[in-house]
C-alpha cells in the first residue's frame, strides 16, 4: 500500500519511493523499511492524517448534505461486512455523527469515480479525525450552525479517530458518494415518473381524448411489461372521468384517433421505466456491496481489484437522465397541443379564458417548456465519452459516476421546472374544457327549441324529419363551436350561426322557394337570436364558474392533482379582471395584486420540491396498484 500526494492509499510506486526513501517498492506486509530506516507501519498514521489533509482540496461549492449523509450511511453500510481491514469504534463513531446530524461540507466537484470518489470520502475521513479545516455542519431543533470538525466531535462527546493501517484508505475508496447520491436521486425520479403518467391522463381529459389506447389488449398482444403496467395505471388514473371519450372516433375534431402524445404513451414510456427498474437493481447493489481495495478476504488472502470502479452507477445515471428527457418531450407536447386550437379539439390559444385578441396567457409557458426541453435533451448525453487519463495515467479509466449523478440531479431539476409548468396549465384546461361542457348542457335546450321553431315552418316530412334536422343542426354547431376558439366570443358564436345558415337553407324543399325573402328573414331572427344567447350563456357560465363546477367531470387521479392545485396550493383558474380605477392593471381572480403566472408556476414548483404532492401520487398509484390486482383475479377466474 502506497499513498498518493492526495493522501489515499493506493498503488503508486513513485510514490512509494518517497516513502522508503527512494530506495523502491515496500510491500504492505513488511515490517520494516528497506534501508533499515523506521519501520513504515509506525508512520502510517502520520502520513494519513497529513495526506488527508491535502486531499480536502476546500469548499467552494458545497455538496447537499443529503447527499453526505447518504454517503456516510452507505460507507458504514459497506464496511460493516467486516472485510475491509477496519476496526468497529471507527464504524461506531460513523453512525454516532449520523444519529447526531453531525455531517462535514463537501465540495460538490471533483471527484471522477475510479479509485472510488476519494476527494469527498476525504472530508468524512477527516471529520472523524477532528481536523479543525474541515467544517461541519450540525442540525438539532431545527437551528444549523458550522464549526471545526475538532469542535463538532468535542461538543457531541465523540474521540477522534487515530487511522490504523488500512482505515483511512477503507474510508475514501469506494463508492459511497456516487451511490449515495444515485439512491436519492432515483427516488425521486420514480415519484416524478409516476406523476408524468398522471399528468398524461389529465392532459387525455383535457384534449378531449379516448380511454381506448390504454386498453388491456394492446399489452396482451405485445406483452412488454413496461407497456401494460403505464396502461393500467393511466387507465385507472382515468376511472370514472367524463371528459373521456369511450368510442374511436367519436370527437368534435375531424382526428379518427388521438395524436401520439397521448395514444403512444405506453409504448414510449414503458420501455424507459423497463430501464428505471434496472437502474434501480443497479444502485441497490451497489449501496449494498463492499467497493474499497484491496478486501480482506476471510481465508486470509488480502485481495487487490477494482471494486472502487462506480461505472455501475454511471450506467444507472445516464439511463436514468435519458428516461428524464424521453418523459420530458412527452409531457412538451402534451402541452403544446393543449395550448394550440388546430391540436386542443376546441380549447382557446394559449389557454386563456378571456378574449384570445386580447390575452396571451401561457405564451411564455409555451416558450419556457421548450427551453426546458432541449436542456433535457442537452443533458440525456453519457459522461464516458469524456473520461480523461488522471493521476499519472494510474486511473486511465474512470466512471465519473458522481458526475452523471449531478447531472441527473439537474436533469430532475428542469423536469420538475416542466412538470410544475404542465400541472399549472392542464388544471387551466380542464376549467376551460368543464365550462365549455356546462356551457353545451345548458344551450342545447335553447339551441333545440328555437330551431324547431324554424324547422316546424320550414321542413316538411313530418316529426321524424324535423327531428333529425335539428339534430344535424346541433352537430354542425359543435363542430364550429371546436373550430372556433381563436375567436373572440362575439365575434364566434355569430360566426358559427352564420355558417350553419347555408345548412338550414339546404334543408328546406326546392318549392318553398317562392318564399325566399321571408325564409332569409327568418333565418336571419334565426341566427341573431342563438348567436346572443349563445354568447350571453357562455359569458354567465364563465362567471359562475368555480373549482366545484370541474371536479365532476374529473377522473380519480386528475380529481385527486387538481384539488392539489387549486385548494391545497391555492391556484386560481386563470381569469383577469381590472382593478377599480387603474385602467391598465389588472389581477387574476382569486389572486392577489402583483400574482403573475409565474407566482403560481413557482408555487407549484417549489411543493413538488417539498414533496408536498406525494400523497396524492402514491394514494392514485395505490389505487391503481390495488385495480390492477383485482383485474388480474378477474382475469385468472376465466
């Protein structure tokens, strides 16, 4: 064992020279130096507490202190299996900082991962030395303060620890950074994944889409285990949804079938937490296994290999941020497509619920999740390609395991940026989508009523004709109330009673043509008078509307997230209202005056920081979990 001018213990025979007075190799097992000098062992302790001291390179940007205590925890894990050469009182003190929130400050760079992630291992092997250059942060009854690590042990009660030959190096080789930090980090992923699948299933509701492409059979006929577990679980998050529709085919829009946004979800998301399943199993492993070098073997063999190489965890943290990215470009286009009239089947250009000449609202957001998503795609790259020779050449290969975990932690970051953005605007859609029903319910009597007015006088054939004539009246309607929400309210429903006219007229019999300028008088009154109520009804159903109005409409997981958003985060649907005597400022309603958009976007990001959303997650994956089970006993009694 040799050390390395950063204070570890590893095969470097330069190095080594300098310890035996340049006189070549000792090996571990000798008891004395070749030229009679000391005997190597005695300064072993010595060396390590100053090399040690060298590789704590200095603070600049500080590591999270979940991270380290999430290091620390795997450290001890790992040298508890008793074959890495070191003595219980160093374990017993590892645990004692835990239980004490007792955690140093780590530079957030500079380790690459080979020879294990030695410069931050460095920092927790020089707190339980008490180095008073290293500073500890120390967390009771919720104040934080920092300190020499020398302090910190004094006040906790705790003795520092003099290394034993093998220690110091047991405690900075291996893995426990980039493990560490990869378990924290795929948690988290797992929950955003889940919630992606969530906001899929809102975003079904609120373009107006079928259930039909989360159906069983897709996944019985091409059984890929990603595939059928997102399809059950969109499926349920969907139970009991009204905005749905359940036949191909049977939308107000010309599509025969949903865009791939929606209806490839399965298939696109599957394969990816296929991936996220294995990239779990990877960190697992490794938080549970002895990664430092050489190992004592019990038979007595002291074994030199490469356990200290964390590319396991580079593999699980690159497939992790691609699985980000692949989610993240869903959930874009889900958004954009909500946003956009010729892609929403009716909803108004940006989402606004006031006149579209007139307001632009989540314009910016368009462009916001776009920046968002090509940072994504940016990052989705693997770090490999970019090892670089260190040390002398000695560690040629590295994993920069830490390094694809840092990025993976920013990738989750500007996926949670994206999620918070899409949660504010699919609540804003299904609003607009659940005024838009109640607008419907209430003017087909009126619609229906005076036109039969007209078609009594007009239409010949009796009853049944009539009948079917409004009815076609009625569809023609729907399909130009979906076709024109670019359009200012009155300008739009005018718009559509005008263009339905030419239909009424193909409608009436070739002889009552005699009667041409009265026909167009009539169809005139016609228009007029469904055009107002039209826009007098849709007006008063925008001003009644309330949260109370939508959660009807909503399927169990979309019910769930949008009471989140409205009650528990306060999130308003997004209306404008002028202030009283200020001409040109105005606030949205339910706000406060000087709330932006990005006042709630920054709400709802900072709760899904908090984890405040969770909850509502894992009671919608429960349920889910629990349909999906009850399913399968069905299936099997068959």
């Amino acid at each position: 064992m040799r050390l390395l001018n950063c204070g570890i213990l590893a095969d470097t025979d330069a190095q080594n020279d300098e310890l035996s007075g340049g006189q070549g190799s000792v090996p571990a097992s000798s008891s004395t130096a070749s030229n009679g000098r000391s005997m190597l062992i005695d300064r072993l302790p010595a060396l390590a507490r100053s090399r040690l001291s060298d590789a704590a390179l200095g603070v600049t940007t500080v590591m999270p202190l979940t991270w380290v205590r999430s290091a620390m925890l795997v450290r001890a894990n790992s040298l508890s299996h008793g074959i890495s050469g070191v003595r219980v009182k160093l374990l017993t003190n590892l645990v004692k900082l835990l239980e004490q929130n007792i955690i140093p400050e780590v530079p957030l760079r500079g380790s690459i991962s080979a020879s294990g992630d030695l410069i931050p291992l460095s920092y927790v092997a020089n707190l339980l030395q008490g180095s008073p250059a290293i500073r500890v942060s120390i967390q009771s009854n919720g104040t934080k303060k920092l300190v020499g690590a020398d302090v910190a042990l004094e006040e906790a009660g705790i003795s520092p620890i003099e290394f034993a030959p093998k220690e110091a190096l047991a405690l900075v080789n291996g893995t426990a950074f980039s493990a560490g930090a990869a378990a924290l980090i795929l948690h988290d992923v797992h929950l955003s994944i889940v919630l992606a699948q969530m906001l899929t299933a809102m975003a079904v509701e609120a373009l107006h889409g079928t259930r039909e492409s989360f159906d069983p059979y897709f996944a019985q006929v091409r059984p890929h285990p990603g595939q059928e577990e997102i399809a059950q679980n969109i499926s349920s998050f969907l139970w009991k949804s009204q905005l749905v529709r359940e036949e191909i085919g049977s939308s107000d829009s010309n599509l025969p079938q949903d865009r791939y946004s929606l209806r490839t979800v399965p298939q696109w998301l599957g394969p990816e937490i296929e991936k996220l399943v294995l990239a779990h199993e990877q960190v697992v492993t490794e938080c549970n296994s002895i990664t430092d070098n050489p190992l004592m073997a019990p038979d007595g063999r002291v074994m030199q290999g490469g356990n200290f190489q964390a590319t396991t965890i580079t593999s699980a943290m690159d497939t992790t941020r691609n699985s980000l990215q692949m989610g993240g470009r869903m959930l874009f286009h889900q958004l954009t497509e909500m946003m956009n009239p010729p892609t929403s089947n009716g909803l108004p250009p940006n989402l606004t619920a006031d006149e579209p000449s007139c307001d632009f609202l989540m314009k910016g957001m368009d462009v916001a999740a776009a920046s968002y998503t090509s940072e994504l795609a940016f990052l989705s790259h693997g770090v490999t390609p970019f090892v670089m020779n260190a040390e002398q050449s000695n560690q040629s290969l590295n994993s920069l395991a830490l390094i694809s975990a840092r990025y993976t932690q920013t990738a989750l970051d500007i996926f949670t940026h994206l999620t918070s953005t899409m949660l504010v605007a699919v609540c804003q859609a299904l609003d607009l989508r659940a005024i838009q029903r109640d607008f419907l319910d209430s003017f087909a009597g009126t619609f229906d009523r005076e036109t039969e007015k007209w078609t009594n006088k007009w239409l010949e054939g009796g009853s049944e004709v009539q009948k079917d004539a409004r009815i076609r009246l009625w569809i023609g309607f729907l399909s130009k109330f979906s076709g024109s929400a670019s359009l200012d309210s009155s300008e739009r429903f005018q718009s559509i009673m005008v263009s339905l006219c030419g239909s009424a007229r193909g409608l009436v019999p070739t002889h009552h043509y005699e009667g041409l300028a009265q026909l167009y008088q009539e169809l005139d009154q016609w228009t007029s008078r469904l055009a107002a109520s039209a826009q007098s009804l849709y007006a008063t159903t925008l001003d009644q509307h309330s949260a109370s109005h939508t959660l009807p409409y909503l399927g169990f997981a979309s019910k769930a997230m949008y009471s989140f958003v409205r009650e528990a985060q306060q999130v308003p649907f997004l209306r404008k209202q002028q202030l009283p005597g200020r001409s040109r400022e105005s606030v949205f309603m339910g706000g406060k005056r000087g709330d932006t958009l990005g006042t709630y976007i920054s709400r709802i990001y900072g709760a899904l920081q908090r984890g405040s959303h969770l909850p509502v997650v894992i009671e919608c994956l429960e349920d889910a979990h629990t349909r999906r089970k009850a399913r399968g006993a069905r299936e099997a009694k068959l």
